[in-house]
C-alpha cells in the first residue's frame, strides 16, 4: 500500500508540477509586451516589399518607400517624422480615424509629420519615392 501511495504522490507531484508550469508560462505571456501587435503595424514589416530600413540608431529610424503607381500600403504607425521627397506624385491617405485625404508631393518636398496610423496609396502614374526618418524618443524624456 504505501508503495502504490508513494506511486500516486509522484503522480500528483508531476501533474502539480506541469500545471504550475502552464500557469507560470501563461503569467508571463499575459504579463510580456506583444511583440506580434507592435510588429503588426511597423511600416518596413506590414510593406515589406516597398519600404526598407536604411539606417538605425537609438535616436532615428531612416526608411526608404518606394511606392508604384496604384500600390496601396496595409495600414501601418510612425512616430513622429520628417518626410524627404525624392520623387513626387499624387496619393490617397487613408487615416485610422477613417478620413481619406488626397494629396500632391513635389520632388525636394521636406515635411514633417507627428505620430500617426495610416495607409497611403499612389494614386498618380509616377512612382513615389520617399525618405522617411523616424524620431526616437530620447532616454530619460
């Protein structure tokens, strides 16, 4: 008997033992940062195919777009930014609130552009070719 009650204990000890696991592993998932949600809306992961990363530090993030006539973006974020037009043309911007604007960029443009959600498409016949550096907030402010 007491063997088969030691048997059962061990039992016990590992079911006790694998559920506190689940729950620990659970706690933490619930507990971390979404990687996947802040991923979802990053310009150069959601574009892959027309905006790349050229350049980063702790203080910016410097992007290329390259968008062709009649491409429209997946909806992305930027934090606050300064826009370089390298090549103009007309678009469609589509902000998260549901406003749709258009608009012209001339090639030499300089803009800048606080923190916002959108998707911007190219409505003209040209390319539009943009540099986008995006601000990092500073340490400590």
């Amino acid at each position: 008997m007491y063997r088969d009650e030691l048997q059962l204990t061990q039992q016990e000890a590992i079911v006790l033992t694998m559920h506190s696991r689940s729950i620990f592993a659970m706690t933490i998932a619930l507990l971390s940062p979404m990687p996947v949600t802040a991923n979802a809306q990053d310009p150069a992961v959601v574009n892959s195919k027309t905006i790349h990363v050229r350049f980063e530090n702790d203080r910016v993030r410097v992007l290329e777009a390259m968008l062709p006539p009649g491409t429209k973006e997946q909806v992305h974020s930027h934090p606050a930014n300064v826009i370089y037009v390298l090549e103009g043309g007309r678009f469609r911007n589509y902000a998260a609130d549901g406003k749709v604007t258009d608009g012209t960029l001339k090639t030499g443009d300089v803009i800048y552009r606080d923190p916002l959600t959108h998707a911007a498409e190219n409505i003209g016949d040209t390319p539009l070719h943009l540099i986008l550096v995006e601000l990092k907030t500073e340490p400590g402010h």
